[in-house]
C-alpha cells in the first residue's frame, strides 16, 4: 500500500519582495478595517493615511537603495 505525504506549508520557503513592503500592504488594510467600522473617521481619513504611508514607504526604499550605492 502506497503512503500518504503529508503537505506542509513552510513559510521560509516563500519568495516575498521585502518584508517592509509587507507592512506597507498590512499597515493599509488595518487602517482601512479601522475605518470601515469607525463611526468618526471617514474615507479620506484612509487616503491621507495611503498618501503619507505611500511617501514614507518610497523614501525609506530610497534611502536603502542609496545606501548600498558603492562609488
């Protein structure tokens, strides 16, 4: 009788860009599961949030990438 493999997922083993680009997403969906249940913050609360995060997010790559630069 054949045995069966058992499937397991190893998270190691999985190809992520950057983990601060993972943040960046998660930070965005938090903040907008924040506001979909929040009485007092609106959707341009969430796109002020987006538009800062997305700035901040483009200078720390930025500056990581001009930090490796050997010249």
């Amino acid at each position: 009788m054949a045995e069966k493999k058992e499937a397991t997922l190893d998270l190691s083993k999985m190809r992520v860009p950057n983990m601060e680009f993972v943040v960046y997403i998660v930070a965005l969906v938090v903040a907008m599961i924040v506001i979909a249940i929040s009485d007092a913050l609106t959707i341009a609360a969430w796109f002020q949030f987006y538009l800062i995060t997305t700035a901040i997010y483009i200078l720390s790559r930025g500056i990581a990438k001009a930090h490796n630069v050997t010249e």
